[in-house]
C-alpha cells in the first residue's frame, strides 16, 4: 500500500476512535525522524564542504568592506564580505595567461 493510501486509512482509524492522533504521529515521528536526521547530517556536510571565500586584495564600492571571490551555483564570483548587509557583487575579471618563452 503507497504512503498515502496508508495514511488517509490511519487518518480515518483515528477519525472512527479506533486510532488516538497521539499514537498516529508517534508512529509518523518514528519512520520520519531518522530521514530528518540523514538529510540534516548530509547538509551539514555540504555546507562544511564549501569553498571558503578567498580575500581579492580590494575593497567594495558600495560600504568599503573587503571583496571575496566565492563559489555559487553559476561558478565563481566576487562579493561583498559583508554580505547579506551588503550585496554589492560582479563577475570574476579572468587575467589573460602569457606564455614565457622557456630559454636552455
């Protein structure tokens, strides 16, 4: 039987009496509190596993505080450290690669 079909018959054992709602959401808690913790465990990790925010050398426009280039979900970019007071943010300005010639 799918969850929800599951549910709506214990919904109606407790609507009939034949079902307290305490000993329904025991129920519910104990299938559903190991998931909660799985999922809060795995974003704990992701958030640790975040690229920490790199100082640039240069100071925001807008409030003065110092630029760092981060990590976001369309690649890198540049923001406001002092963000979320300040949401001054660009593009990452990508320097050229110059080639030296290697002498023997």
């Amino acid at each position: 039987m799918a969850y929800t079909a599951r549910l709506e018959t214990a919904l109606d054992r407790v609507a009939n009496d034949d079902l307290s709602r305490s000993d329904l959401l025991t129920a519910f808690w104990r299938g559903f509190q190991p998931q909660l913790k799985s999922a809060t465990e795995y974003t704990l990790t992701q958030m640790k596993a975040r690229p920490q925010a790199k100082p640039i050398g240069e100071t925001c426009p807008d409030c003065g505080a110092d630029l760092v280039e981060r990590q976001g979900s369309n690649g890198a970019f540049v923001g406001c450290s002092a963000y979320p007071k300040c949401s001054y943010t660009r593009n990452v300005e990508h320097k050229p690669l110059v080639l030296h010639p290697v002498e023997d």
